[in-house]
C-alpha cells in the first residue's frame, strides 16, 4: 500500500480522482493529519466537502485498496497508529466519531 502524493482539498482535485476503494487522509496547511477515512476514495472525499464537514483541511492523500474489509483493516490501523503516537484521534475523527 502507498500513500498517494498530498494534493490540494478542493472540488476541482477531488473531482479528478478515481471513485475506488481506499483510505484517506485529511491535512491541514502543515500535512498535519485531521481525519482518516475510508470508502469510494473521490464519493467520500466530496461528501465531506459538500456537508462541509472538514473546514480546517487543506490537503488529502489517499491509498488505494481492493476490499472493504482491507479499508476497515487499515483505517482501524492508521486511527490506532495515531492515537499511540498522540494520545488522542485526529481532530475530526473524534468529532465524527
């Protein structure tokens, strides 16, 4: 699994991705990470962007994977790998639970 290049969060970049399978990740203007999910990479990213869920990010990666069950496998695992490293979710996983 590779992390695809960081690229600006907006709806003309998200409008070019694939609509596969994979995880993703939300930075704000310093990568920072502020959310981790899962799904139809280029549906979920311009779901957040439409309901505005995400307001602070500026920047998204994604990897792309062929199962659901490997997306909930690795979300689970870049969630828990975080909350080692920073004792907390990232700042909207909390929020959205």
């Amino acid at each position: 699994m590779t992390w695809s290049t960081w690229w600006s969060y907006n709806q003309n970049m998200v409008s070019t991705d694939p609509d596969e399978l994979g995880v993703y990740e939300l930075g704000d203007e310093s990568k920072n990470t502020m959310y981790y999910g899962k799904g139809k990479i280029k549906t979920r990213l311009m779901d957040h962007l439409n309901k505005k869920e995400c307001p602070l990010a500026r920047y998204y990666r994604y990897e792309k994977l062929s199962t659901e069950a490997e997306c909930e496998r690795r979300e689970k695992e870049l969630i828990e790998n975080y909350m080692r490293i920073h004792g907390k979710y990232p700042m909207y996983n909390e929020r959205m639970g």
